[in-house]
C-alpha cells in the first residue's frame, strides 16, 4: 500500500456493489442460505474470500475476549443544534452514568438517503458494534434494514422516531401524538374564527406524520371540525417552507395560525416579516432551538413544545448497554420523555 493511501473497509454492501448483485445476496451467500444461483454464489464467495469479509457473528465471536460494549450511534442530517444536544447525551451517558464497559461509536450523515444510512450502518458493523442507535424513516427498506441485523446479533434502539414495523428493541422519544395534541390546544383560542396551515417535514419520519395526526385530531374536537386546516410537507427545506408560508399568508385572508411540526421555523418566520400580514397570526413550533428562542423572546412566536434531545440518546444508550449485558429485553418496548411547553415569560 502506498504512503498516504486509505484502508479500504470491505462491508457487505462495497462486496455487492462489486459483484452486481443485492446486500440481501451477499447476507445469503456469507450465512450459506439458498436462492442464490451457483455462478452468482461462486462469484461473491470468491470476492469474500479475497478481501477476507466477516460476517458480524464471525467478527462478535472474534471479539469475545474484550470486556467493553461497543455501541453505534448514528447522528441524522438535522441541524447542528440538534446534533450538539445528542452528542452531549452521548457524553453523559459515557461519563456521568458509569458506563465504564462501553465504546460509542459514532457516525454522522451529511443527507437523508437509504444509502447514507446502510453506508454508515457498514461503517459501523465493521468497526465490531454489538448494538445501534439510530433516528430514521420508517420505511421497508429501513426497516428491513434494523430486522437484518438483528437477526445477525445486533439489536436497535431508535430515537425520536420509530420504525413501527421492524423488529427494533426499544424506542425512546417524545410521544408524538400527544405533542400535537398539545400545540393544537395552545392555538385553538386565537383560530375559532380562520383556519390553519400546518407545515410539517418528511412524514417518513413517524415523529412528523404523529405530530400532525394528534393536531388535527385535536383541532377537530375542539372545533367539532369547523377548522379547516392545511398541511405541507417541507421535506425540512427552509425554501420549500418560506414560499409555502409566504403564498398562504398572502393569499388566504383567513389564516390565523401555523403549526410548525418541523425544524423550519426560520423559513417560516422569514416570510411572515416579508409578507407583513395586517391580520395577527399565530405560530407554535417545536424544540427550543437558538433561532426559536430569539423569535419567541421578540414576540414572534407564542409557544415552544420542547424535548429533551440529550436525555433521549443517554437514556437510549443505557437501555441498550444493560440489554447488552444482561441478554434480557427491556420490560417494555417504548419510553416518553418530558414535553414542556415554553413561553416568553419561561425564558
């Protein structure tokens, strides 16, 4: 190898890319299951052998003899607000919490691809974790994902938000549903006589699709569906938000409020100051984010429902670490944090 040059890390995914054929081929080949055709499994066997890939039950039984747990936490694409506030949950859990027997290993995504992911899952798994920690879509290939390994000895907890029908070991997050409920109570005093626009990010994410069923299954009863209430789907794009709340303040004289069950409140604050609306419109938003804390000490947002990011990944963290060490399930599969509701007076 020459000076300078990077260690090339063989994962299951770089010995399917190279042989043309799907991951789940190569889990077949590697754990000797059928369905793979002989000139297909003569290939991937050959390219496994040459690179010397190890499947992560021949890596755990390798590692055996080392005392520490390696746990593998991998950071979603958010803002850097949300990533110090997880990283400092890792920290605590490490330093505070006499973790002493265990490793975090961390990978951080710079998108919110299914590549990213699996890519930093194969990171992971070749550094020799024995358990994931992760925030992701809840889709089939994500949740066949956390399904396949589990199945190869590695269990998951998820964060914030929920991949329902994997085979994950536990979810710690806020609950979702009852933080929409409590915004759409926050607002309904000031929309009794207009309507509502709700922008919410990647419905992917269970975190946003539940935030927006529990607000307008609130506003519904509150108003005996009376409140006509739209929702759009930012993908988290301060774009998409600023010209989908700019287009509705201008052109929907009845507007009187905007749930923000996303992390794009800049883009939703940066239009109401260009549109300058004669009408009060009312916004609630979620997590105390330095940006939203300044548009509420100014009087431009009247309600932050908060959640405590670092306590969830310590506490993610532990769970895994004593199933880890005790091989036993937690008692339960879901654990709520604290919702608060902050306002300018709070601050």
């Amino acid at each position: 190898m020459c000076k300078g040059e990077r260690i090339m890390k063989v994962t299951a995914q770089w010995i399917a890319d190279q042989c043309g054929v799907s991951r789940g081929t190569v889990d077949r080949v590697v754990n000797g299951r059928p369905n793979v055709a002989p000139e297909v499994r003569e290939r991937v066997q050959k390219m496994i052998n040459e690179y010397g890939y190890k499947t992560p039950s021949q890596r755990q039984t390798a590692r055996a003899g080392r005392a520490a747990y390696r746990i593998g936490v991998i950071l979603p694409s958010w803002e850097a607000f949300f990533i110090r506030r997880m990283r400092e949950g890792i920290r605590v859990a490490v330093h505070n919490r006499g973790l002493n027997d265990v490793t975090v290993l961390v990978e951080e995504l710079k998108n919110r691809s299914h590549r990213s992911y699996f890519e930093a899952i194969g990171r992971l798994e070749e550094r020799g974790i024995d358990g994931l920690i992760l925030t992701a879509p809840d889709t089939l290939a994500m949740s066949e994902e956390i399904d396949r390994l589990v199945q190869a000895g590695i269990p998951v907890v998820t964060c914030d938000s929920d991949v329902y029908q994997s085979r994950r070991l536990y979810h710690i997050g806020q609950d979702m549903v009852k933080s929409g409920r409590v915004a759409a109570g926050l607002l309904a005093p000031y929309v009794a006589d207009g309507e509502v626009l709700v922008v919410t990010g990647n419905r992917e994410f269970t975190a946003h699709g539940l935030r927006v069923r529990g607000f307008l299954d609130r506003l519904h009863e509150i108003f005996d569906g009376s409140v006509n209430a739209q929702v759009i789907e930012s993908v988290e794009q301060y774009d998409l938000t600023y010209d989908s709340v700019l287009q509705q303040v201008r052109h929907n004289p009845r507007l009187r409020g905007i749930y923000m069950a996303n992390e794009s409140v800049r883009g939703c604050m940066d239009a109401l100051d260009r549109a300058k609306p004669s009408r009060s419109i009312h916004v609630v938003c979620h997590d105390l984010t330095p940006y939203a804390r300044q548009y509420l000490e100014n009087g431009k947002l009247d309600f932050i429902i908060d959640q405590d990011f670092s306590a969830q990944t310590t506490r993610a963290i532990e769970v895994l670490a004593h199933a880890l060490r005790t091989g036993e399930p937690p008692q339960r599969s879901i654990e709520y944090i604290h919702t608060s509701i902050i306002t300018r007076e709070l601050l």
